[in-house]
C-alpha cells in the first residue's frame, strides 16, 4: 500500500531496518561506537557507527522513502550535506552551474572548491534558460546546484526544465530542498538527481539540533555518497537523530501554521507606509506565484521585506521583543535578521544587489506565534 507522506512520518519507528525485539513504540538509540561482530544475528553486519548505525538507519529509511529515491546519508550538519555532495562528484578542474541566489554557506563552500581545486563555479540566475544552456552547451558541466524557492531571493526555480538541461546535457543536478522540505516538493520526481537539505530547519522543526542529509535518484550513486560519507566522516551521530525524530511527525501541521501566519504577516506588511517592497511567493504579487503553487503543496513560512531605510530596519530589529535576531529558519520562534550582515555576509554588495538584495531588506522566519501577537510588536517596534 502507498502511503503518505505524513503517515510515514507518523510512524518514523516502522522505518528501522530491523523491527524492534521488544515492540517500542519509539526507536532505540544506539549510542554506541562499535559493533561486536560475533554477537549479531542476521545478515545485516553493523561494526563501527561512522560507517553505519541502526538508528541513523530509520532516519536515512524514512527520508529515501519520503523523498522517493535510493539510498540517503544523514550527515552531521546540512553544509556537511552539501561538502559531501562535492566530495563526491567533483574533481579538480571540475565545472558547476550554481544560482547565484544560494546559502552563503553554499557560496563560501564553493569559493574554497575554487581556490584549492580549480575548480570553476558559473553563479547564474536560473530564471534565464536560455544563458544556462549556453553554458552547458559550451562547457563540461558536472554538477547543477540550486535551491527553490532560493535563499533569501525566494525565486521559485522551474525544477522540471532544470532536470530536463541536466539530462540532455548529462550534468548531475542536486537541489537544496531545505526550505520546501519532502512534505511540499519532490525534487527527484522532477528529473533531480539529489535532494539534499539541512535539517536543522523545518524538518527537526525545534531548533534543538544541526544536521542535514543527502538522499540519492539511483543506488550507484547512493553508494558513491555512502563510500565518501564513510571516507570523509560525514555521517550524522544517533543522538541527533533522535532529535530531529521527535519534530518529524508534525512537519506537515507546523509548515501549514508556518505559511498561514506568514501570508497574514506579509500581507499586514505590504500596507505599511515604511516597508517598500515584500518578496514572499505565497503572495500573488510574486513573479513566479503559478509556478510556486504548482511546484509546493505548502509555501515555506520565509519573506523578505525592504525597508524605506536602513534605520527603520535596524529599528524595528532592535526594539522586536518577540522576533529574535537569529539566523536559520523553520523553528516555532519567529526570527529576523538582515541577509547582508548575517546569513550572506559573505556576499559582496555587487553579489547582493543582483539577487535582489539590499542592505535594507530584512528576512522574516515566521514561526507559530498567535498572528496578533506579531503584529502589534512589528507596531510598537516601528511606532506605528
Ligand atoms: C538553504 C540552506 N542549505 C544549507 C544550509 C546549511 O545547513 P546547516 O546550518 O544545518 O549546516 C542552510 C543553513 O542555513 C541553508 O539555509
């Protein structure tokens, strides 16, 4: 029987490769480093908990299943995610296509692959088709990257016709699904050939933890990621696994409460006399709206909104008593911060401006708070 998504998170525990001997209705943590291999049973042989371990298994079970692929390493941070991506498929000299509009530490990552291994990174608006298969006409690209929606942009990327250059020029292409998560957006099914994404975000859903993972298309490449996993000491521990397992059952109700509160919310702020411009893709005034209601079945609860200036938005950052200025997203606590200074600070201000950010514009987090409660504090922060 075929399942949703939300019943395979509910019961994450059916997800362990071997049931449990006393029926637990939660999955044991295996905390250990090694394995005695005389004492185990089965054909299954666990020896040493970097290369393999019983309850980092129901986590990398329960994400092959739900994002429809082969094989998934959950890998101790969700940068580890996207280092273990490159370890894997890139060599020196290698070609990657990236949106220009990527995690700043995607964008650092990529710059050090650039320095240390020659390798050469085209940053691209993948919004042009056309100038992304000129590249990978002229080029060997070995490797696609974007995020959709992208961060802190919020461009929605067509993800169908990304996987349709990928194939026809025989590129890998690897999307950052942490904002989206599996319970809104499949990008294998969409020609991807790796989901990868931090859970840490809205997965885990707590902000308790930091972690990430990596689920493969095929068992080839699953195992290529599981050898370097192995070889580089990517994988995630079992007690973080435990963590992040206690927020997975209610992904799909927190990301409905996410997007409701932050459609009211940027709706609320579209009105206001000090804010210029309110980028969110939930909102039928975004470019690529259609395109995001098709690719999401929920929109992530994550806006940008320009200030008319930059003292406004250092105001209402420094008066907010309920939005804490913190970077990350997806926890129940509403957050903000200004890209430039925190999350992209990496980015030159040329890098910036052409993804459409400026030094005014400040990422909303919009967490699960009562609505009113936002308001009024965004109100008293701002003295409106
Ligand atoms: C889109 C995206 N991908 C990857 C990461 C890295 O994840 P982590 O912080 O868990 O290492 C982040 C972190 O903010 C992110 O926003």
């Amino acid at each position: 029987m075929s399942l949703h998504v939300e019943t395979n998170l509910a019961h994450i525990q059916d997800f362990a490769t071997q049931a449990d001997e006393h029926g637990a209705s939660h999955f044991p943590i295996y905390n250990t480093g090694t394995f005695d291999l005389k004492k185990q049973s089965g054909d299954r042989v666990y020896d040493y908990t970097r290369s393999g371990n019983p309850t980092r298994e129901v986590l990398e079970n329960l994400f092959t299943k739900v994002e429809n692929g082969a094989g998934c390493v959950c890998t101790h941070t969700g940068i580890a995610a996207v280092g273990l991506l490159f370890e894997t498929v890139l060599s020196a000299g290698s070609h990657v296509l990236v949106e220009a509009d990527c995690y700043g530490g995607t964008f650092r990552l990529l710059k050090i692959f650039k320095e240390k291994y020659n390798v050469t990174v085209h940053f691209k608006n993948f919004l042009h088709l056309d100038e992304l298969e000129d590249i990978l006409a002229n080029n060997r690209i070995d490797l696609i990257l974007c995020e959709s929606p992208t961060n802190p942009g919020l461009k929605i990327i067509d993800l169908e016709k990304i996987g349709e250059l990928s194939k026809k020029y025989n590129s890998l292409f690897a999307v950052d699904n942490s904002l989206a998560t599996f319970i809104s957006q499949k990008p294998l099914d969409m020609g991807a050939d790796f989901s990868l994404f931090s859970t840490t975000k809205y997965i885990s859903g707590h902000g308790s933890v930091i972690a990430g993972a990596i689920v493969s298309k095929t068992k080839k490449l699953a195992q290529q990621i599981g050898f370097y996993a192995n070889a580089h000491g990517r994988s995630q521990n079992p007690m973080d696994v435990f963590l992040i397992s206690l927020g997975i059952p209610t992904l799909k109700i927190r990301m409905r409460e996410h997007e409701k509160n932050a459609i009211l919310l940027a709706k609320f702020l579209q009105n206001q006399s000090f804010i210029k411009k309110v980028t969110f893709p939930a909102l039928k005034s975004h470019a690529q709206y259609e395109l995001a209601k098709k690719q999401m079945d929920f929109i992530p609860g994550l806006f940008c909104a320009d200030f008319i200036s930059i003292n406004l938005a250092e105001q209402f950052i420094e008066k907010t008593k309920i939005f804490g200025e913190k970077c990350s997203f997806g926890s129940p606590d509403s957050r903000v911060e200004i890209p430039a200074k925190i999350s992209h600070a990496t980015f030159s201000k040329a890098e910036l401006e052409a993804i459409g950010i400026s030094e005014t514009t400040v990422r909303f987090s919009v967490g699960l708070e009562n609505i009113e409660d936002l308001i009024d504090d965004i109100k008293q922060a701002v003295n409106v």
